[in-house]
C-alpha cells in the first residue's frame, strides 16, 4: 500500500483550522527564528485521509478481530464502555490541579486517581500505590529508584540486582539504568529460579531481587515466600513484576507473600486496549517502609474527604509530567469496578482454565517441557518438530494463514523453540477448539507438507519480510 | 459478571478434558499458606451504573473552564478525523507489532509517523514514541550519554520544571552531574551556557520556545557545543515548529519532547506521547522501538520492527533503553493529526497561535500596572508581571471560569509577581477580551 505521502498532491487541503478573529501579524515574526521550510506533510483531502487509514487499519489483526494468544502480554477483551468513559475527561487540563484553588474545580478526576490506588492496593496486598509510570517497565524503573532510595537512607549502597534467566528483559534493563549490576540466576529442572544458585548469590551487596510470579513459564513458584524471606535477611528488598497477576487475582496477593515493592500493567491484567504497542500504565505498589520514597506529587484524601495534590518531597522526584496515563487509569478504574470482588476472581479462574485446557489438549502433539498445572498460560516447545526443519516461527507465521495472531514464539529464553499460549479468560471454548484444531494441523504438516509451513503465511498483504536487509538498510523514514 | 463466555456446561467439559475435578484444582500448586488473606473490593456493576459514577466523576473535571494556561500541554483544536481513526479497534486492540505479516497497519503508520516527525523536526532518524516529554528529555540525556561517553549534563532552568524534575531522577543513578543554569530575562543565559561546557559536558539541554514562551535561535550555542565535542538536546513544542525554525536547521543533534500538542486530548495528564529525533548517524544509539522499511521474499515492500538487538528482550541490561511498552496509539494519532492539516494547513495553525497571542499581550499589557516581561519574541505563551502575587488573582478568577495563566512563584520562586499566559487557536478573541476585563477588575477594583 503507498504511503500517506505518497497520496501527496501540492496545493491540496485536508481539514480547516479555527477562522482568524483577531488582526493577522503574523508577517512580524522575526525571519531569524522562523523556519526555513515548511515541514513537508502529506497535502491530501479529508477522505483520501480517511480511507488511508481505514484501510491501513485492516492490514492489522487485533483482539477485536481475531484470538490474539500472545503470551506474557494478557490480551484480553477491552470493554467498549471503557472508552466512552474515559472520553468524558477528554477536555480536562491536568494544570488546573496545580492552580492556587485548581484542586475544587478537579475533584472528579483526583477521586478517580486516589480511588485506584486504593483498588490496587487492596488487591496486590500493598499499602500504597502510585499511578504514575507510565508503562510496565517504566514501573519496574520506578520500583528500583524506590529500593534505591529505602537503602541510600539506610546509608547502604547496595551494587546488585538479581533476576531469573527467565525474566522478561526488561527486569534486568530498568534495574541497569537505576543503576545496578545485575546477577542473572538460572532456571531449575522444575521450572522456577535454582533456589541454591540464589541462596548463593545472596549477600549484603545485593538490593533486591526481581520475581515474576507466575513466571514466564506460566507455573507458579511453591518456594516465592522462602525467596523472600532469604531478600529479607540479607537486608534486600523484593520485586514484583505484575506482568502476570491475571493468574491470581483474588487468590494470592503479592503484599501477603512478602513482596516490597511490584508494579502491575493495567494494559494486561485490568482490560486496557493496548494500541499497537502502548499506551499502558504501569502503577507501582509499595509496602509501608517505602512510602516514603513515592513520586511526587500525591493525591490525597483529606479529613473533609476532598481531594487534594501534595508534594513529596521526601521521594524520587518525579518519574512523569503529570498523574500518569491518566485515560488508561479511568478504563482500569470502570474494569475493577464494574467486574467487583467475584468478577475478577472469575477473572483468574478463567483464565487459569482456558491456558490448562489449551494444554491438555496439545500435549500430544508439542513437547511440553514443563508438564505440570499450568497458571494464565502455558509455554510448549517445537523442538519435536525442529528436528524436521520446521520451527517456532513456521508454525506462528501458519497459524496467521489460518486467522490466528500467533503466541509469543522464542520467550521465555530458557526454552528452545518456545511458543508461548497464553489464551486469558475472554475467549470461549469454541475459539479455543478452532486453535486447538489448527494447531494439531501444523503439527501434522509439519510431518507431512512441511513446504506449507516454511511457505506461511500466504493470505497476508507482504510474506515474510526481510529483517536482516531492514537493519542494513536502515530507512526509517520516508526520504 | 465479567467477560468470560463459558458456560457451566463448557466448564465440565474442559475440566475432563484436563483431568481435574474441579477449577480451584487447578490452583493447588499455590501453597495454602500464601493464599490472600483479604480481597475486599464491593460486588460488580453493570455499565449503566458505571457510566453513572462515570458521568458524576467527569462532572467535576474542570473541563467547563477556559483554559490560558499550558505547561507543556496545550488545549489544541483536534479534528472528528483523528477520534475516529484512531477508534479503529484493529488499530487501538492491536498490541506491538511483533509479527509484522500481521501488522503492516500499525507498522505502516508508525513509518508514516517516524517520517513526519523527523520532517517536523528537522532532523533525519526517529524512533516509535517514548512515553512523554520529561521522560524523552531524560532519554535524549541517556543517549548523549552513550554517544559521547560522558556523564556530565548541562540544563538550562528555562527547560519545563517537570520535566527537569523528571530528567534529574532518570539521571541520578548514572550522572556525574547535572549542571542547572539560570535564565536571563525569561530567555536562555547563552553566555552561561557557553561557559559552563566543557570537554567533560555530554549534552547541553535546552528548550524552544522555553517554559516562559520565549522563542530563540540556538545555532550558535549548537556551535559551541560541537567545538567541545558535546551535543545540543533541543527540547520542541511540535505546534510551534509551523513557524519556529526546527532544531535541524539549529544544528541540533537531538530533538526530543511532548506530542500532546498533535492531536491528543488533554485527558488529565495522559496518555499522551514523547518523541524523540536525531541524526543518522546516532540512530543506533536511540531507545526504544524503530521501524524500518524491507520487502518480502516477493519483493513487495513492508515495515518491520527494527534494529532490536538494542532493546531489552534481547540485550537485557546492555540494552539502550528500558522502554518496552511506548506510546503508539497517541504517536498515531500525532501523524493522523499532521496528514489530516497538512503542510499548508499546520503552517496555518501555528500562524494562528501567534498572533492569538500576539492580540492577547496587547490587550492584557494594555491594563495598569500589567506587562509582558519576555525580553524578546514569543510564540503561543508569555510571562505577564502583574502588580502584585499572581497565585491570588489567578485564584480569584477561576470562579468566573477562567485559568488566567500558570503562576510562576511555585518553580522559580522569585518570579511571585508573573504568570504564564497561553492563547491557543482555540481562544476566541471574546474569551481574551474577557480575560483582560477579569483581570483588569481583579487587579483594580
């Protein structure tokens, strides 16, 4: 398909700006600070906009139109209503907060910001919560300036982070650009962190230690709370990444466990549409020795039960401009409170179901390196079928062919030729079935016609697409 | 209750399959003793009464008042195009684009974006969108940073103090030092800047137009940046760049800031969208997602995610950037926003900012006792000296439904007299007579 550029005519004009009613002056703007050229947008009318990108937009598969497995990223359902509620505060000015006397005029939205971390609070276990960063990972650089900060004020200068070899890579990444050398622990015969390789690793230098939970691999580890015990008595503190709370909403709750500090993505367990790749919220939840520390500013309660925004300037500063995603907090907010306590129980049971169905049925036909009660998603290995010359990769780029986005194919790292499902509670048995029976199908070609698979996929607008000459090249952007 | 389809029925039947006898079963690989010991949250909802809270919460948004105020975020005319586009489930239910057969819609628009921000800027590489402009800011930082092998930055106060905020706290774990040098009459103190480089210095970050509205040229700084093998990180306001010269054609090297101002609502904060520009050669030292263009084994052309083996999911710790998750859907729309006003007609729009500002400072300079204090040009927003405290009077006015202007006391804390006025395209000339009125009445009567 062209470009939007492309569809360029000099002279066209798309949509008319707001009419001048003032004098023009603009001809006393000094020559030496304007620009030289204009910037050289598209010129096109407003339908050739419009069907440019409506068209543009059905070149994607998305939840809305197809079963989009992808595992460690939950992605369920996006309720409709939560758009329309977050556009009733499309024209609210996060600044009028800030104004001598703004605070009256924003109540709603403060309610709305401090109400959430409340919800959050209570279902993670933590005592606290700040909404804003701004994504996952900005999260889990949040809750490491936090862990930073908790030891700088005990006057220890702590050099070490651990993590799994099975962590996303973004544990070990926010934990560099806070600062800290990283110690990566591998992963056990059973599935989880080697216990003694980390008793080991544990000493006085180190400040925490970053858990997923579910991990990567979909199981939950039986020795969590003695991993945190063993933080605690070496004076480190212990992560959380939420990445995977979808399993065990209602069930178990991190701040119970031992957990200091976490983060959960609202984009994956609270029912956010995650737009192509973000906008997500990453909300950070701390327990009561780390409040301290918490971003400013902080909206608070009052005795009179108004809402107001204070600084804390005892914190980490400010880790974004304002009170975080605040669009995506409104959708999460409306996905809590209209779903309750038993709704997202429901949530979890649901979604451990569906993962464990998909499991028990495709065991058969793919290794499953990790044969035992799965959580939200369950991670298998085509290494069966690598021995043919037919790969994660074939087999994800098939199952396009067949209408389904594919899993999370070569994650987590520690398993060789991984497809990871992760189905989430929004899907029915009858979607499930369709992938099931493909999938048996791929496994299938994969004896029999195993051209079909390497040939994958053929119903999409390009085939396979050359990455390598994309890095070489290096066009990103239109000349 | 929520939105899980199956039935009692179905749930029998995929417990049988699995082999277990009931669903808590499925759960008893979690000790009993880490069980949560509360959950206390009210029962469910049905959308109509959430649409009620919905509707009481937004009604004490402030979204009634007329907003003079900006703080890096600007209440901008936004056409019906951009919402419904962007509404586009496949567009906003999609997530990032890993298997681009299947996401040649986001991956294509995101080139389109990449394209028309580097254009906007000046500048010749841009990644998919960071997060927002204090933490693009903070990014551009961390690259000078990997660039130069430096640890030493230079930040000029006349930078928005939020997103100071936010660059001191990225950096605090991996500067030497962050040196902050005052402003001069509401500008940037050139020859403090200049003097405070050194062989030592990483970057100089500076902003155009600056927080107080003053638009300048910062060739010549760029110049002397270079001279000391350090970079110039021009912080931009993509509305003002209709008309302001570019920080490519200053001779910057990185351009990074705050999208909003393309197309995204003002929503309380966010999500809005940070963007970052830079020159080719450095593109291997940008964070976050690239995409660039390829063919496939026909020779069709089509997008891919690019250049990975810089981020996390590869490199782990080694990785440029944290960044995973960006801001694409708001990227989307910044590039839905460009195309749908187009070159004439963004041209246009920031034409139309000035002089609504240009009108506003001469009838609010105009009242007794009120200046307008920039010492040079501005854009969309300038500083007002006002006889007296501004907070109070700005207080005083929102009754009458007006933001006069954000009151500079509370970050820079000897400037108590002035406020920040801004005037969009979307203040009518009646809205800024008015406000000179108010004014005029609070000030003197």
């Amino acid at each position: 398909m062209e470009l939007i550029y492309e569809k360029s005519v000099p002279g066209r004009t798309g949509v008319r700006i707001p009419v001048a009613d003032i004098p023009r002056t603009t001809g006393g703007f000094p020559a030496g600070l304007r620009r030289f050229e204009p910037a050289a947008f598209p010129e096109v009318s407003e339908l050739d906009l419009v069907r440019h990108y409506t068209n543009l937009s059905r070149r994607n598969f998305s939840v809305d139109t197809n079963f989009y497995p992808l595992g460690s990223c939950t992605m369920k359902y996006n309720a409709k209503v939560m758009e329309n509620a977050a556009a009733l505060f499309a024209g609210c000015h996060p600044v009028v907060a800030l104004l001598p006397g703004g605070e009256k005029l924003v109540q709603g939205p403060l309610s709305l910001v401090w109400e959430l971390e409340r919800q959050l609070a209570e279902i993670t276990g933590m005592d606290e919560v700040t909404t804003q960063p701004l994504a996952g990972a900005h999260g889990e650089m949040t809750g490491i300036m936090l862990i930073a900060a908790y030891h700088k004020a005990r006057g220890q200068k702590r050099k070490y982070v651990i993590v799994p070899d099975s962590s996303h890579g973004t544990n070990p990444a926010s934990a560099a650009m806070a600062g800290y050398e990283i110690v990566t622990i591998p992963t056990a015969p059973y599935g989880d962190m080697d216990l003694d390789a980390y008793r080991a690793a544990m000493n006085d230098q180190v400040a925490a230690v970053m858990m997923t939970c579910p991990n990567t691999l979909g199981l939950f580890n039986p020795y969590i709370a003695e991993i945190c015990r063993i933080a605690h008595e070496a004076g480190a503190l212990t992560y959380y990444d939420g990445a995977n709370l979808n399993a065990i909403l209602g069930k178990v709750r991190p701040g119970d466990v031992g957990f200091d500090v976490i983060h959960v993505n609202l984009h994956k367990t609270f029912g956010t549409p995650h737009g192509g790749g973000g906008p997500g919220s990453g909300p950070v939840g701390v327990r009561a020795g780390l409040i301290p520390y918490l971003p400013t500013p902080r909206v608070v309660k009052k005795d009179d039960g108004s809402f107001a925004v204070e600084a804390h300037p005892e914190g980490i500063g400010r880790v974004s401009d304002f009170f975080g995603n605040f669009g995506i907090m409104v959708r999460a907010f409306g996905y809590i409170t209209l779903l309750g306590r038993e709704g997202l129980i429901e949530v979890s049971e649901q979604a451990v179901l569906n993962a464990n169905y998909l499991m028990a049925r495709l065991k058969e036909e793919y290794d499953l390196p990790f044969d035992q009660t799965c959580m939200h998603e369950c991670v298998f290995s085509a290494a069966r079928q690598a021995k043919e010359g037919i790969h994660a990769i074939d087999i994800a780029k098939y199952l396009i062919d067949r209408g389904f986005h594919p899993p999370t194919v070569y994650f987590p790292l520690n398993v060789k030729e991984a497809i990871m499902i992760e189905p989430t509670e929004t899907e029915s048995k009858q979607t499930l079935d369709s992938f099931i029976a493909v999938m048996i199908e791929a496994a299938r070609c994969a004896k029999e016609s195993p051209q079909e698979l390497k040939d994958a996929p053929i119903t999409t607008p390009v085939g396979r697409l050359d990455e390598t000459r994309a890095a070489r090249a290096l066009q990103v952007c239109c000349e | 209750m929520g939105y899980s389809p199956n039935t009692p029925e179905e749930i029998r039947e995929m417990l049988a399959a699995i082999g277990a006898g009931s669903v808590e079963e499925l759960f008893s690989s979690i000790p009993r003793e880490l069980r949560a010991k509360s959950f206390d949250l009210p029962p469910g909802l049905s959308e109509f009464e959430l649409m009620g809270i919905m509707r009481e919460k937004a009604s004490t948004g402030g979204c009634g008042i007329t907003p003079f105020i900006g703080g890096g975020l600007y209440d901008h005319f936004i056409p019906a195009a951009v919402d419904h586009l962007s509404s586009r489930a496949e567009f906003y239910t999609a997530y990032t684009p890993y298997q681009p057969e299947c996401s040649q819609g986001t991956l294509q628009a995101l080139f389109e974006y990449q394209t028309a921000i580097c254009r906007l800027t000046g500048m010749e590489a841009s990644n998919a969108s960071l997060y927002d402009g204090g933490t693009a800011v903070a990014e551009a930082a961390l690259m000078a940073f990997r660039i130069t092998g430096r640890h030493q930055v230079v930040l000029d106060e006349s930078v928005n103090p939020f997103y100071r905020e936010v660059v001191r706290g990225y950096l605090a774990s991996v500067a030497e030092q962050v040196v902050e040098v005052a402003p001069l009459g509401y500008g940037s103190d050139f020859d403090m800047l200049s003097g405070t480089v050194t062989g030592e210095t990483a970057a100089i970050i500076v902003q155009n137009p600056n927080f107080f509205g003053t638009v300048e040229d910062f060739a010549a700084l760029a110049e002397k940046a270079h001279q000391h093998g350090a970079l110039l990180i021009v912080c931009s306001y993509p509305v003002a760049l209709g008309l302001v010269k570019s920080p490519g054609e200053m001779g910057a090297d990185i351009a990074a800031g705050e999208g909003q101002s393309l197309g995204n609502h003002l929503s309380f904060g966010g999500p809005y969208f940070g963007f970052i520009t830079t020159l080719k050669k450095y593109i291997r030292n940008l964070p976050g997602r690239i995409v660039g263009e390829t063919i496939d084994k026909d020779g069709q052309r089509g997008y891919v995610l690019t250049l990975q083996a810089r981020e996390q999911h590869i490199k782990r710790q080694k990785a440029t950037s944290n960044i995973c998750s960006n801001q694409s859907l708001c990227a989307l729309r910044g590039m839905i926003f460009t195309a749908a006003l187009g070159r004439k007609g963004f041209e246009e729009l920031a034409a139309l900012n000035y002089d609504k500002a240009e009108y506003a400072r001469g009838v609010l300079s105009a009242i007794d006792g009120v200046s307008v204090i920039n010492a040079g040009t501005t854009f969309n927003e300038f500083v007002l000296s006002l006889p007296k405290p501004a907070a109070p009077v700005v207080e005083r006015l929102l009754p009458f439904g007006v933001a006069a202007g954000l009151p500079l006391g509370s970050y820079y804390p000897e400037m108590e007299n002035t406020l920040v006025v801004t005037v969009t395209e979307k203040r009518t000339k009646t809205e800024i007579d008015r406000l000179a009125s108010l004014l005029q009445e609070a000030l003197w009567s």
